[in-house]
C-alpha cells in the first residue's frame, strides 16, 4: 500500500500533536508528584530519601538484594558500620 505525500503529511501531523498532548500530561503529572513531595516534606518526611525508597521499589527482588548486600560488604570494608 503506498503512502502519498499528503497521506504522509497527515500521518506524520497526528504523531506530532499525539506526542505533544503526552508531553502536556507528562508536565501536568510531575507538577503533581512535586506537589506530592512538597505536602510530604511539610509533613516531616525527607523528599530525597522517598524518592529512593520509590526507585528500590521498582527493582526486581534479586537485583535489589545484590545491591544490598554489596552496599553492606562495601561498607563494611570502609569501616562505615
């Protein structure tokens, strides 16, 4: 099946404004996770440390306790624990 140029244009048009309109919920949902850390810190809660504890829950189970065990052995060989 071919593709004529104003097919093409038209095609090529509908990803561009799809992809603009994710961009725009994109900016409107990480204004609300900075909304979200910022009612967290106000509430005593350390932001930074959250945003971890977010990332480590993402991990796979076994990627996460390698890490961990690596982290301990690491420190303990720098006399940290």
């Amino acid at each position: 099946m071919d593709v004529t140029p104003t097919q093409g244009a038209d095609q090529l048009r509908q990803y561009i404004e799809r992809i603009e309109r994710l961009e725009e919920e994109k900016r409107a949902l990480m204004a609300d996770i900075r909304d979200v850390y910022s009612e967290a810190k106000h509430s005593g809660f350390d932001p930074k440390t959250m945003r971890q504890i977010i990332k480590l829950r993402a991990m796979d189970t076994d990627l996460l306790a390698e890490q961990d065990t690596l982290l301990t052995t690491y420190r303990e060989a720098l006399g940290l624990d």
